[in-house]
C-alpha cells in the first residue's frame, strides 16, 4: 500500500456497517450526516440565510457544511482564504437502489394471506427478491408534517416462488415473472382483512399514536447483513453498492479533506442524490436543481457575484461515482474483449463515445493523476458494441451545469441485484482516489 493512501480493510469493514445501515434514501443520508458531524460540518437549512455578504477571502463563511432535502444530501468544505471564484471539486453519486416500494393503498389480501401491494422501483433483477427474508424501511410523515425515519429490520416478508412441481419448464425455460401478480410480498395470514393494517403496525413499531401517519415512502430491504466471502476474505456481498458503496467513499473522502489540515485548492464537495435509478427528474435527483443551487449560493455567500459564480464553475470538476460491471466469469462473451475490469483491480474509468458517460480524454487525465497521487490503480470500463450502455449522473452533471465531469466508480458483479458482489479491497482504494482528487 502506498504512504500516501489513507483507508484501508477498515474502511471496508465500515462500509458494512454503513449498509446495513441505510436500507433506504432516507437512512443513506441521514448515516452520511451522521459521518460528516464527526468531521465537524453542521447542517444548514434551505430555507435559512447562508451568511450573506461575507466579505471575499474571510474566515466566516469557511468549514464544512450540508444540506439535507428528502433522500438527498450536498455536502462542501470551504476552506479559509477561499475566494468566492474558487472552483469545485464534486464527487457525485446517487442514494437510491432498485427495489419493491410499497403503493398508496398498501394492504391486499389473497386466499387468507396478508399481503402488501408493492411497485417496482428502477430496474431490479426480479429473480433476486424471491425467496428472501424482507424487512421495511423508508420515511413516515405525520398530520403536522413532520417525518419519521422507520426501519424494520427483521424478518417481516417475503415473495414466495412458485414450486417447480408447479412451473416444471422453469429450469429450462426460464423464469418468468409478472411484475404485477408474482412479487407481492406476504407478512401473515388473515380471516378479517382491513384497510390500514400496515400503517398502523409501523405506527406501533414506532410508538406513534395511533392515526398520526398522513404520508409515507417505504421499501423492502433484505435482511441478510453483509459479509466477507471466499478463502481469503476477498470478496464483499451485501446490498445496495449500487450505489451506496459510492456514497460512503465520497463521504470518507470528504471528511479526510476537511481534516487533513492539507492546503486545499478548491471547494471539496459531495452530491449524493436520489432518484438516479428512474431518471433523476425529482428536486432531489440530479436532474434538478438542489446541486446548483447550493453552488451558487455558496458562492454569494462568499460575497461573491454572478461572475464569480461563472469563474467557479468554468473551473469546476465531478467524479459521477457509480458501479460499473466487472468481468464475469460465466459470461465473459457480455463483455468488450479488450475491456476486462477486474474485481480488487481498483476503480473503473467509464467511458462511451455516444455520452452515456461523460468522460472525455481530459477527463481521464484528471482521474489518472489522482489516482497515481494516491498510490492507486485504475481500469477501465467500456461496452461490448453489441450490447446497450447503461448511464449515471455524469452526463446529467454536466450538462446541467456546464461543469466537466468524469465517469469512474467499482467494478462489481450481480448488479441491481438484492445482493450484490465486489471485491473487498476496491472500495478503499476508491476512497483513496477521491480524497486524492479533492485535495488535488
């Protein structure tokens, strides 16, 4: 390991930790808030003044600040002396997983089992939920308006597969699955069905008074903990790296920066969002305008003006942080045949000429300069021409904003799977890479 890494296995030891904490958006970020408090940011409201005025190159408006909106989290470092046109470095990444989200009318009922009415988020590998033990989590909002983190995180559903006495050509044909009858989660049995069930067990669960939940936005989650797997500890399975593997680097990084006492350059900054997986049209995607607007205001906050604000972002760069695909053994023929990322090999470069990432040549040349600041190796990624390329928030990022964004993140096999796979060292050598690139 290089001198100059910071993280190493306990990070990724960490990240376990991290996961099982986060079974939805809300939790993500409230976890990451909780990691950044330590490093000393403190939140600041939206809605509040952003000290206004402060006058250019003062210790004022300086430290670590964040921002918290819904499954959405912008977080910066200004450090002291920063001018009001000192550009960004941004890590970007996103909150959100595919998963089973729970409807407006959430209780059903089918041939005396208790069921809850779920609908598809993003695009899960369907096979992968069956047969598992589910838990619930997400965000309740009472009558006053006010939420409530919820999580239970025990053996609560679960989406029974059919008997293959029942589908006897499922081994040779395949597994097929309607989206709308075959993965409706049972959590009981029941004679006397009754709308409301779910609620109000979620209000007991979390000793509201009956009656009080106006609102909410739950998932299932597996309940399976994550863990180390193969003869040497090697590997890591767990859920929801894509994409909260890059969310808990960007925030290991971040806090590294802003305590390092290493003179800094540019204005670290994390960007998580949510909705990546369906979009990123929502006003905490990335597609909306929370990042800019946190920017911008950082920037007049600073005394700043509308061209200080150009200059910062003319010289603005983002690492959009996602999983890509490693190699798989079994399917290698998916693959470009020039482009193998290997699990454990370090973090991935992604590129597509056709912009579905938003790497360019000079971009790669950022990332290859952090990376080799750090004592870290890096691969890269890109699509067999035969086959469909995925996309992130890189592109989204730069548009939007007109900013110069880079594409990378880990290479990882099941993706959007409930359980997915990578390799144990890859996620400390990310979070070296983007510490790396803030301080650069």
């Amino acid at each position: 390991m290089s001198t100059s890494q910071r993280f190493d296995r306990g990070h990724t030891d960490d990240l376990m930790s991290f996961l099982a904490a986060a079974p939805s958006p809300y939790h993500a970020v409230a976890a990451t808030a909780a990691r950044l408090e330590k490093a000393g940011f403190r939140q600041v409201e939206e809605t509040d003044a952003w000290d206004t005025g402060t006058p250019a190159g003062s210790a004022a408006g300086s430290g670590g600040k964040y921002v918290l909106r819904g499954g959405a989290i912008i977080a910066w470092y200004v450090p002291e002396g920063a001018r009001p046109h000192t550009p960004f470095h941004i890590i970007g990444a996103h909150t959100d997983s595919p998963s089973l989200r729970v409807k407006p009318q959430p209780d059903s009922q089918a041939h005396g089992f208790r069921q809850v009415a779920v609908e598809i988020y993003g695009g899960p590998l369907m096979n992968s939920w069956l047969d598992r033990d589910l838990g619930l989590a997400g965000r309740l909002t009472l009558r006053d308006g006010s939420t409530r983190l919820v999580n239970v995180d025990r053996p609560l559903l679960r989406v029974p597969q059919l008997a293959i006495h029942l589908d006897r050509t499922v081994s040779t044909d395949g597994l097929k699955l309607d989206k709308q009858r075959h993965l409706q989660p049972v959590w009981g049995l029941t004679d006397d069905f009754g709308h409301g069930d779910l609620i109000a067990f979620l209000e007991e669960e979390t000793g509201l008074p009956s009656g009080s939940v106006a609102g909410w936005d739950l998932m299932l989650h597996p309940v399976e903990a994550p863990a180390y797997l193969g003869r040497d500890r090697e590997l890591l399975a767990g859920p929801r790296m894509d994409n909260l593997l890059s969310v808990h680097a960007g925030a290991a990084a971040l806090a590294a920066a802003a305590t390092s006492g290493a003179p800094l350059t540019r204005i670290p900054v994390l960007a998580a969002f949510d909705h990546e997986e369906n979009g990123s049209q929502s006003d905490t995607g990335a597609d909306g305008p929370l990042l800019g607007t946190v920017l911008e205001r950082s920037v007049f906050a600073r005394g700043g003006s509308y061209e200080d604000r150009a200059r910062a972002l003319a010289g603005t760069v983002c690492l959009s942080s996602d999983t890509g695909h490693a190699v798989h053994p079994n399917y290698a023929e998916r693959h470009d045949p020039t482009h193998h990322p290997r699990v454990n090999g370090g973090p991935i470069l992604k590129v597509n000429v056709n912009n579905r990432y938003a790497t360019d040549g000079s971009g790669r040349a950022v990332f290859a300069a952090a990376c080799e600041r750090a004592g870290v190796p890096f691969q890269s990624f890109v699509s067999n021409n035969s086959m469909p390329c995925g996309t992130t928030i890189g592109p989204i990022t730069a548009a939007r904003h007109g900013i110069k964004t880079v594409d990378i993140g880990v290479a990882i096999l099941s993706m959007h799977s409930a359980r997915e796979l990578c390799g144990a060292d890859d996620p400390f050598l990310l979070a070296n890479a983007l510490v790396a690139f803030l301080e650069g």
